[in-house]
C-alpha cells in the first residue's frame, strides 16, 4: 500500500480556526469546487521518513518552507495509501503560493503534452468552510485539529 504524507497548515485570525488547502492543478478538476481541495501532502519515497516526506510535499505544493513544530494528526487510509498528517500553526501568505509543476498528454489521446502546476490554488480557510472544500476523506485530520486544540466538533456535516 502507498504511503502519503502531508501538512495542515493552520492559523487563529479574527474569523477563528482556519486551514490552509490546495486545489488540485491540471484539467481534471479546473472548474469543481467543493470536496476536491487537499491538505498539501504527497507520496513517502521508499526509505524516506515520513515528515520529511511530508515537509518536502508541503514545500513542492505551496512553495513555502514549512518551518516550526509538527505536531501529529495521525493516519487515514483511503484509495490505495496510508495517508498521514501533522500539523504546523503558521501564517502564509497564500498571493505567494508556487506549485511545482508536472505533465500529461492533454486532451487524452491528442499526442500534445502539457504542463499543469500539481497544485494551482492555495486558500485559507475557516473551518467550517474548510469541511465543504476538502476531500470527504481527509475530514477526519479536520476533526483531529479541532479535537487537539481543544474546539468542538462539527455537529452533522453532509454535502
């Protein structure tokens, strides 16, 4: 099974908890919206330990050096990987956001080749919006944030 690893960025301004999530690049997911957003993380190279790994995606997805204490959110297994995040209370200026980049054949089957940056959004957001943008299925490192910083839970969240 993969392993992934990642930050969540956060921070406490005047509109309380907030989270820093990244919009996926590329065609696919251009014009959607609400539950594509990802916590910055990415694949856990074979002997590479993970919040390195995760310090490394942080800073290819965002382009900011993710400097100061991690503390643990611990695992979600979800597609084909184990994905695992820390948390790190931070301020970003997200106007200076840069993701790598990659390539893929687009359109499907043109035989053209182009570039997409892996991530082509950097937002903050409060929490609760934080919980319609993100990928249902990294929700629970939402809930384990609030849990460590002593906030309540969500009541019922549906899409």
């Amino acid at each position: 099974m993969l392993r992934s690893a990642g930050i969540l960025a956060y921070k406490k301004s005047s509109k309380g908890l907030e989270v820093l999530l990244a919009h996926p690049g590329g065609p696919y997911r251009s014009n959607k919206d609400l539950g594509v957003w990802s916590i910055p993380k990415g694949i856990v190279e074979e002997g590479e330990d993970e919040i390195e790994a995760a310090r490394r995606e942080f800073k290819e997805e965002t382009g900011f050096e993710p400097k100061g204490a991690l503390f643990d959110l611990g695992t979600v297994k979800y597609s084909n990987k184990v994905v695992h995040i820390w948390a790190l209370e931070s301020d970003f200026d997200v106007s200076k956001a840069k993701s790598n980049m990659f390539e893929i054949e687009w359109p499907k089957g043109s035989g053209k080749i182009q570039k997409f940056p892996e991530m082509d959004k950097v937002s903050w957001f409060p929490i609760d919006e934080a919980y319609k943008k993100i990928i249902s299925a990294q929700s629970p490192f939402l809930d384990r944030l609030k849990e460590k910083l002593g906030m309540e839970l969500p009541k019922i969240f549906k899409l």
